[in-house]
C-alpha cells in the first residue's frame, strides 16, 4: 500500500497557505479602503479650512468691504450696495475665489433671494449661481447699506451671514 | 490512540483567525469614528459679537442711527434719543432681539443658552441669559472706550 501521508501533508500545507494568503489579501483591501477615504476625507477637510480663511479675507477684500462708506472704517463689512454692484459683473469673478458659491445674508433671513428687480426688499444675494451645491461655512458679519426714507439717506447696518459653498474633494 | 494533529492544527488556526478578525473589527471601527463639526466654532461667538456691536438700532442722533456699541456709551449717559425714546430702551429691546433672532436655544437644539453681559465703566448693566448654563460654552469679550468712559461686553454661547 502507498503511503499517501506526504502527499496529505502537501495538500494541508497548500490549504493553509492560501487561506493565509486570502486573509492578508482582505486585511489590505480594508485597510487601502480606510486610507482612501482618510486621504479623501484630509482634501475635503483642507478645502473646508481654505474656505474658512476665505470668509475672513472676503468680508476685509476691496470686492466687499464698507471701507469709509459708513462712517469710520469697519472691520468684517459687507457692503451689500457694493456687492449688487459685483452680482452684475460676477462673470470676471467667477473663478477669482477658488469657491463653488457665495451667499450674504440679512439676519433674520426670510429667505428673499435679492435680485436687480426686488433690491433692496430682500435679504440674500447669491454671487456666483442661484444654487448653493456641496460644503458650507458661514461667519457673521456686518451687513450695511444705504437707506433712503423721504429725503434723508441714512447709513445702516444688520448683523448678517457670509456663506462660502465649496465642492467635496474627487478621488 | 488516534492522532488528533490535524484537528489540533485546525483549532490554532481557527483561533488565529478569529483574534485578526477582531482585530480588524477595532480598526475599522476607529477609522469610522469621525469628529463632527463643533456646535458652535470659535471664531463664530467673536465674529457675531462684532457685528451685533456695528447693528444699527432706531435712536437716531444728528440725524443718523446710532449703533448698538454708541448706543452703550448714551445709555450711560442717559441719553434721550431724538426720536424721543430713551437710549437703555432701544438698547436693551436691540440685544434682546438680535440675540433671539441668530441663536436658536433649547433642550432639543445644540446650542442650550446664552449670555450677554455689558458693562458701562465697572458696573454692570446689562445682564440676559437665555437657556442652560451648561459646563461647555464659547465666548469672547468685546471693549471700547472713548475720552473717560469705557465699555465691556461679554458674550457666551453655551452648548
């Protein structure tokens, strides 16, 4: 009779090593997985915080700032007369800012989306498109315009919220 | 007696295989363990407490509306408004109301109270809180001052 006690070891060895083998296979997909989503998730977190220091330069850029228009000079002031005036030409800013969107809002906001017909009886003026696609971040900041009641001009200012939307990161 | 080796070799290696299954469970239960965005950020109680100094209210003086930090120093001074209303009025009615209008309190919401302390040279003279006072808030501190007279407000968000 043939001993078949080798050829039994053989196939033992075979069987454990492609089992092994199998093991480490899936502990690399699941760990290349979490790496992927982990760098996908540092890109999005890096857009985030550009947006971030985005809002603070936004509201002290020259595009929007109240400079000396209202008084003494103020620091995070929009001037929302100024940034009707920027809706109108947004077609050379569009990809100045590296942002999907902008928003600036009046607080509270009634959701009245500010166009050339129905300035200034509304309280939010989108700057790039009508839509405010992927990520947000928002910091408060002064909201001021001019105010015209009978002759008198007067100078006022809201508390409001500038909103940058950014796009997640595609890997 | 018979031989159990291979039965011995199967039982190890069902013991390996379950201590990398477990493992791998903890792995990829920390790697899906994110941190979410804060309730409230830090820079956002600073940022809003600005602005709402720069909020314009009703009392008029010289013909232009004064803003709610001016209108702090006239409080003081117990000015009257030319409007004919008093200054502590328009102000407290201001901060009562930009305040309820941007944070949302409650014990279903994030944020779980506020708090605005305003102080006119030393003495405290406005004083809200709406809401919990919780162990966790965010808070920043504005001042001013003009010829003799200085201004501090407090602001906590308390989440």
């Amino acid at each position: 009779m043939v001993s078949n006690k080798a050829q039994i070891k053989i196939q033992q060895m075979v069987f454990m090593l492609l089992a092994v083998f199998i093991l480490f296979v899936l502990i690399g997909l699941i760990v290349m997985s979490s790496r992927l989503s982990k760098l996908k998730n540092s890109v999005t977190e890096l857009k985030e915080k550009e947006a971030l220091e985005l809002v603070s330069k936004l509201a002290n850029s020259p595009e929007f700032s109240c400079g000396n228009s209202y008084g003494n000079q103020k620091s995070d002031c929009i001037d929302y007369d100024k940034l009707m005036a920027l809706k109108s030409n947004i077609n050379n800013y569009k990809d100045f800012w590296g942002v999907s969107n902008i928003e600036v809002r009046k607080m509270p906001n009634k959701d009245v989306n500010c166009t050339f017909e129905n300035y200034p009886n509304c309280d939010a003026i989108r700057l790039i498109n009508e839509e405010m696609l992927g990520y947000s971040v928002s910091n408060f900041v002064s909201v001021c315009y001019k105010e015209k009641e009978g002759e008198t001009v007067s100078n006022k200012c809201d508390i409001g919220k500038l909103i940058i939307s950014y796009e997640e990161a595609e890997l | 007696m018979r031989n159990k080796n291979g039965q011995e070799e199967i039982v190890g290696f069902g013991i390996i295989l379950i201590v990398i299954a477990v493992i791998a469970l903890i792995f990829i239960s920390l790697t899906l363990n994110k941190t979410g965005k804060a309730e409230v950020e830090d820079f956002e109680s600073s940022s809003f407490l600005k602005a709402l100094m720069e909020k314009t209210t009703s009392c008029e003086k010289n013909a232009n509306l004064v803003a709610i930090k001016d209108l702090v120093f006239e409080c003081g001074r117990e000015y009257m408004c030319s409007n004919g209303e008093y200054s502590c009025d328009v102000l407290n009615e201001t901060l009562e109301q930009s305040l309820h209008e941007n944070w949302r309190v409650g014990s279903q919401n994030p944020i779980k109270g506020y708090s605005l302390k305003v102080n006119y040279e030393g003495d405290i003279y406005f004083n809200m809180l709406e809401g919990n006072i919780t162990s966790e808030y965010k808070g920043s501190m504005q001042n001013y001052s003009k010829v003799n007279e200085n201004i501090e407000i407090y602001f906590k968000v308390y989440y």
